[in-house]
C-alpha cells in the first residue's frame, strides 16, 4: 500500500512541479545553501586562521 501510495504523489507532484516550477525553487534553494555554507565556512576558517 505505501508502494502505491508513493507512486500517487510522485504522480501528482509530477505535473505539478513542472507548471509551477518546485522543482527548479528546490534546486534553487538547495545550490544557494550550499554555496551559503561554504561561504560562512570559509569565514569562519580565514576568521580563526587571522587569530
């Protein structure tokens, strides 16, 4: 039952991701937070390093 179930909602999250673009906004937000992360890493790293 939770086989069909999943294949339920990829069917119905299928069609509407691609007309309101989640799926872009996810990747979007995933490759923005990763580039945030790395960023405040990279702070923090220089940060400790100048002290």
């Amino acid at each position: 039952t939770s086989h069909t179930l999943g294949y339920g909602l990829c069917a119905l999250l299928v069609p509407l991701a691609s007309k309101t673009g989640v799926a872009i906004a996810l990747i979007m937000t995933a490759l923005f937070a990763a580039v945030l992360f790395t960023i405040v890493s990279a702070c923090i790293w220089h940060y400790r390093t100048i002290k």
